[in-house]
C-alpha cells in the first residue's frame, strides 16, 4: 500500500504561481505512474498531468505550458509547479499513484490509480 500526502494550495491572485507536493510512503518500489487530477466545484474530477518512473510526463491540454511536474526520487516526492494561474485552476488538487502492475497504457483516467490522496484546495482569484 502507498499513502500519499499533498501540500502546497493555498489562495493567489490571477497570473501567480503555486507549488504543489505530493510525498509517498509505503510500498513505493511498486509505483510507476504518479498523476495529479482536479475537481472544481459541482464539476467531475480531471486528469492534470502525470509523470512514469522514467521521467516522461504528459499533460492535460489546459495545462501545457503553464504546469510542469518534477520528482525527487530520493525523497519520493513529485512537484506540480503551476504557473500563470487563471480563475478557472480553481479546485481540489488530487495526487494520485499507480503501480506498474496496474499500468495499461492509460495515463488520464482515474479509475486506473491505485492511491490517492487527501488533496489541496487551490484558489485563484481575479
């Protein structure tokens, strides 16, 4: 089992800039997929980006650009840094990981992720 524990939302203005971390401890030898996803109030929850244990990352559309994820294998820690905010980033920012045995090419759908977190909430304010 892995447990995740996000950090890193808080409020900021339209244009700023937030880090977001997500820490795994457990079974982390078993992970090879570590994805973030959204929900916005009274909206379904949305893949963001996602990175694999090789490093290769992928994207949502509204991301590009703008957000980039890293890791730290050391710490088994991933960072979503966010930049040039908009209102509409507004939500729970979910960490989410998946095992290699559970991989099956799919790197944008939630129901593939073993472990989730307990999210943060982010706020973007025009």
């Amino acid at each position: 089992q892995v447990q995740l524990v996000e950090s890193g939302g808080g409020p900021v203005q339209a244009g700023g800039s937030l880090r977001l971390s997500c820490a795994a401890s457990g079974r982390t030898d078993s992970l090879y997929l570590m994805g973030w996803f959204r929900q916005a109030p009274g909206k379904g929850r949305e893949f963001v980006a996602a990175i694999r244990s090789g490093a290769s990352t992928y994207y949502a559309e509204s991301a590009k650009g703008r957000f980039a994820l890293s890791r730290e294998n050391t710490k088994n820690t991933v960072y979503l840094q966010m930049n040039s905010l908009k209102p509409e980033d507004t939500a729970v920012y979910y960490c989410a990981a998946m095992t290699r045995s559970s991989y099956s090419g799919s790197y944008y759908a939630d129901y593939m992720y073993n472990s989730w977190g307990q999210g943060t909430q982010v706020t973007v304010s025009s």
